[in-house]
C-alpha cells in the first residue's frame, strides 16, 4: 500500500524569499509518479509539478522545483521568489504508473505568504 | 478551453436521502476520477472510471455508486446519506488512465444535517 505522510501542518514565509515543504511516501513499487497539488480558498486543485520516478533529474517548474531523494522516498517542494498568490493548501500526492488514476494524497501543508 | 466542470456548486441535504453529483471532463479526457476530500483532509479516491467501466474503487461502502456515460461525463451517486458524508467532493479527468496528470474541478460541497 502507498501512503504519503507531510509532517509540516502549517509553513510561512515572506514574500520573496524561499520555502521548502516536506513531504515522505512510503511504496514497495518502483515505478510510480509523484504530484504536488496546489488547493487555494477557492478549493480548485491546481497542479504544480510532478516527478516521474524513474528520472533522476528534478523537475522544475519556473520558480517551482523538487528534489527527490528515491532511496531516502522523500519528495520536498521548493518555491522560490515567493508570491502572494502561492499562499494555499499544498498537497503531495502519488500514483503508481499503470494502475489506476488512485492519487494518494497527503494531509496537506498550509502556506501562508507575509507581506 | 473549459476545463473540469462539477454540478452542483454546493448542496444541502437530510440524513436518509440520496444525492447525484455530475462532473464533466476537459474536451479528449476520456477517463474521470471522483475523491472525497474531508475538511482538513487530502483527498481520498473514491472511483475511477475509463470507457464506462470500472477501472479503480476506493474504500468506500456500497452507498457510493458511480457511472460514466458515452460522452465521458461521469455522475457520483450517494444513498442513505449520514453525517460523515458531508465533505468537498472533487472530480478530475485526465486523458488515459495511469499515465498521465488528473485536472480538478473545483469540487461539490455536500452538507448532510
């Protein structure tokens, strides 16, 4: 079974500077993706990045970047040039490739942007 | 293009009754997932549904039934509706199932008092 554990409730930040969010997964399989979801007050879930498994590049999103450590099964998101309007949920998420579209989601982290 | 779109936007409703909930997907996304998302919670996967069939559940007890119809719309159903039900409930769509991102709609808030 895939389980996906974000052990940072709550992360702040000023606007501007950089934030990582820590997320771990737990799965005996080796090829899977990995997801993060942005939710903001308007509830819309917004994909942010994602991470094939089998790529050991991080993948980068404008100021959006991961580094995933496959071995240590950790999957952090790096937000750079911190904005506004990056303030959300933000949801780490997994699937395995070839099964079906079940995202395990984790419990979510809550960013907050400070002027 | 329009992306995800979930009828109703919010929905109130009585212990005991049934409710539907309707999603359609983004234009060419022929596979359609439903989630319910707890307030406080990730979302959990309920249903997945490529071609009309069946292709994933969650656990989640038979009061919860889904069906995909030949334009790839795709509709929630809950039965004997308590308390617990009350939560966002998301669709998402993608193009083929496994493979590929899942896009969200903003979601169905279901109250049951």
């Amino acid at each position: 079974a895939q389980t996906v554990t974000q052990s940072q409730p709550e992360m702040s930040v000023q606007e501007a500077e950089t934030v990582t969010l820590s997320c771990t997964y737990d799965t005996s399989e080796s090829d899977y993706y990995l997801f993060w979801y942005k939710q903001p007050p308007s509830r819309q879930m917004i994909l942010v990045i994602r991470q094939e498994a089998y790529k050991q590049q991080n993948a980068t999103e404008n100021r959006f970047s991961v580094n995933f450590q496959k071995a240590a099964k950790s999957f952090s998101l790096k937000i750079s040039d911190s904005q506004l309007g990056d303030a959300a949920m933000y949801f780490c998420a997994s699937h395995l490739q070839g099964g079906s579209e079940k995202l395990v989601f984790g419990k979510g982290t809550k960013l907050t942007v400070n002027p | 293009d329009a992306g995800v779109t979930q009828s109703p936007t919010h929905l109130i409703k009585t212990r005991g009754q049934h409710v539907t909930l309707r999603c359609s997907p983004i234009s060419g996304h022929k596979s359609v997932s439903w989630y319910q998302q707890v307030l406080g919670q990730g979302p959990q996967f309920i249903f997945q549904y490529y071609e009309k069939e069946e292709r994933g559940r969650g656990n989640f007890p038979d009061r919860f039934s889904a069906r995909q119809f030949p334009n790839y719309s795709s509709e929630l159903n809950v039965n004997a509706l308590l308390l617990g039900d009350s939560a966002l409930y998301l669709c998402a769509s993608s193009l083929l199932p496994g493979y590929s991102e899942q896009y969200f709609g903003p979601g169905t808030r279901l109250t049951v008092t």
